[in-house]
C-alpha cells in the first residue's frame, strides 16, 4: 500500500530527477524518487528465481536421449548461462534448479554455481510434476517475490520495470508476454487491459483471442503458492485460473528479444539469431 509523503530537497537534485523521466520506463517525477529509492534499498527486483529443468525434450529427440535441454549449448554457451546473464544484470544471482530427466548430469555441471558467479540449489522430481508441481517442491525455500522460469528459452526482459509493474498492480503473479506472428503452438492471453482472464492452450490461429503468447517467464507473491494442488499440475491449466478468478493475474508485455529452444527448428533458429543479453 502506498503512503503520499511531503519532501524537501535541493534544486539540483531536482533538477537532476527530472532529467531521468523519459515517460516511459520513468514516467513522473514520483515514479522516479520511488525507483531510485528501491535501487538504493536493494528492493527493485525479486533476491530468487526458480529454474524449470525437468522436461525430457521429447521433440528434441534424439539429442536429448544423451543430453537434457538444458545442457544444449547455444553460441557457446548453455540456455541456463544465458539467463544466468539476464539476472545478474539484475543483480539476482540465488536460484533453485528444478530437475528432473538425466538431473545428476545437469548437477554434475552446474554444481552450486560458484563457478558462474551465482548460487544454486536443487529440488528433484522423482515422478513427473508438471510446471506448477515442480515449482510445488521448492515452496519451502521460497518466502518473499521470486521469479519462475522455463530454462528452454533465451529472453530478454526488463525485470526491474517487471517487478515494478507486478508491485504497481498488487499482483499475485505477473507473467511475461511475448508477441508472435502464429500463436497456435502456444498457450495464448486473453486478457482486459493488463489483467490476464485465461490462457486459451494451441488455438487455431484464426481464433487466438491475441498474439500475445506465455514468455516462461513469471514473478509470484508467495501466497500463489497455494493455488497449486498436490500432485502433477500445470500452470495454465490449474493454478493461473484460480489466480484469474481473484483478479490477481496480469500480464506484462514485453519487446526484447524470445528464443524458444524446444524443437529442432526453433532452436536452429536461436543458434542464428540470439544476440545475447545487452549491458546496461
């Protein structure tokens, strides 16, 4: 909950604020003291994100007989590194692999993360769990903001003027989207102004209700945890629905760039085209 309070400050720095709104990622003058602030309080993005590794990449097959997903390099580099540099950007650097298929090599690789600068921890799927039961295993280590996402797709987002987004609208999760020409391979927002209503799952293309499709990428109040049932259960189908139902679902657009990896002819695409994550 926001509290109005009165300020006195020296013109210069003034001056200075003011030079920084561009009306679009700072929008007034308020805005700006307020991000400035969480910046200097460490309070502008999540400390965590949960990695999703369990998929057995059955479209990627036979690659993936040998190597899981997350361990196909792509410009040298695994999908996993590259979002490694996507939040230390962001200066998030604790994270919680979720695995599952071929889990000791992705450990055996990844380790606790020293090696990359980041730390890590694991919870393991001895079953299948679905999108949402897999991130279910990690619910006692994650008790403030965090951030989910697939480990199978290169994104580039925002994540300080995301985080401020899911703050601004007391959302209970704030997901990503990202705008495709086709959206019929995907999970698909319908959506009233920013709240998200449903995910229609593989429309006809012809019958999308937008192009606005699920980026893999999500930032959740601890709370949503509950939402999530015991056993195998999956996002769109069982836990975004409730979270719709209370009004707490939102859905942030993004332009940056979007690499899925998950069929042979997307992932030839990402080898060409991804340009890695910009510096600031």
């Amino acid at each position: 909950m926001k509290q109005r309070i009165t300020i006195t400050l020296e013109e210069e720095i003034i001056n200075a604020v003011d030079r920084k709104i561009d009306g679009r990622k700072i929008k007034n003058r308020s805005h700006a003291i307020e991000l400035f602030l969480s910046r200097a309080l460490g309070e502008n993005y999540p400390k965590k994100a949960v990695f999703l590794l369990g998929g057995k990449g059955t479209r990627l097959r036979p690659i993936t007989y040998e190597l899981p997903k997350a361990l196909l390099p792509v410009q040298g580099k695994t999908v996993p590194e590259h979002l490694f540099d996507l939040f230390k950007k962001y200066n998030i650097r604790n994270f919680i692999f979720s695995v599952g298929y071929k889990s000791k090599k992705i450990e055996d690789y990844f380790g606790d993360g020293s090696k990359f600068g980041v730390n890590i921890s694991y919870v393991e799927e001895k079953t299948r769990l679905g999108s949402a039961g897999a991130l279910k295993l990690a619910s006692p280590s994650l008790n403030e903001p965090f951030i989910v996402t697939n480990g199978d797709e290169l994104k580039e987002i925002d994540l300080e003027d995301m985080y401020y987004f899911h703050k601004e609208n007391d959302a209970l999760i704030t997901v990503a989207l990202t705008t495709v020409d086709n959206p019929s391979s995907y999970g698909v927002a319908r959506l009233q102004g920013n709240k998200i209503l449903e995910f229609v799952e593989k429309p006809d293309k012809d019958k999308a209700p937008s192009k606005l499709i699920h980026a893999g990428l999500s930032i959740w109040q601890p709370e949503a945890l509950k939402f999530i049932p015991k056993g195998f259960s999956m996002f769109e189908k069982n836990v975004f629905p409730k979270v719709a139902e209370e009004e707490k679902l939102f859905g942030y657009n993004f332009s940056g760039q979007w690499y899925d990896t998950g069929t042979p002819e997307r992932y030839e695409r990402a080898l060409k085209e991804w340009k890695g994550i910009k510096k600031d």
